[in-house]
C-alpha cells in the first residue's frame, strides 16, 4: 500500500475499517478476522492515510469502540507530524 502511496500522488487509502459482525462459526462467534488483527491493519492504514495526506472512507460495523481506540490512538502518535 505504502508504494502505491508513494508513486500515485492522487490514489486515495480507500475504504479501511473494523467489522465485528462476519463469523467464520456462527455459534461460537468467532470472527472471519480477529478483531485485533483488523485493529492493526486499520492503525497501519490510517499511519498512512495521514503521512501522505490521503483520504479514507471508514467503514465500522459493530465496532465503535475499538475503531474509537484505533483513531484515537493513531491520532495522538501523530498529532505532531500532521500540516496544519
């Protein structure tokens, strides 16, 4: 992602996000993609998001509260990189 970052100066990050909803085992309710996993690859992406000043769409399906720790998180640890 980050290449295509790099050499496409008008490409958007595109759609990141968590979901909480899709179970590989809909009686235990295990998810199709930990949620810690989704945390992580939605915290690299909007790292990326805002080192080059690119758009995202967010997508959250029963996941306000991690997606909030994410955003906060990523938010804070970049807080003095970001253009004003």
């Amino acid at each position: 992602l980050e290449s295509l970052l790099q050499t496409n100066p008008s490409i958007a990050v595109g759609e990141i996000g968590l979901d909480n909803f899709h179970f590989n085992d809909p009686v235990t309710k295990e998810l199709s993609t930990d949620m810690e996993i989704q945390m992580l690859a939605m915290e690299h992406q909007l790292s990326l998001a805002i080192k080059y000043q690119r758009p995202v769409s967010l997508h959250c399906v029963r996941a306000m509260g991690p997606m909030l720790q994410v955003w906060n998180k990523v938010l804070h640890q970049s807080s003095g990189k970001m253009k004003k």
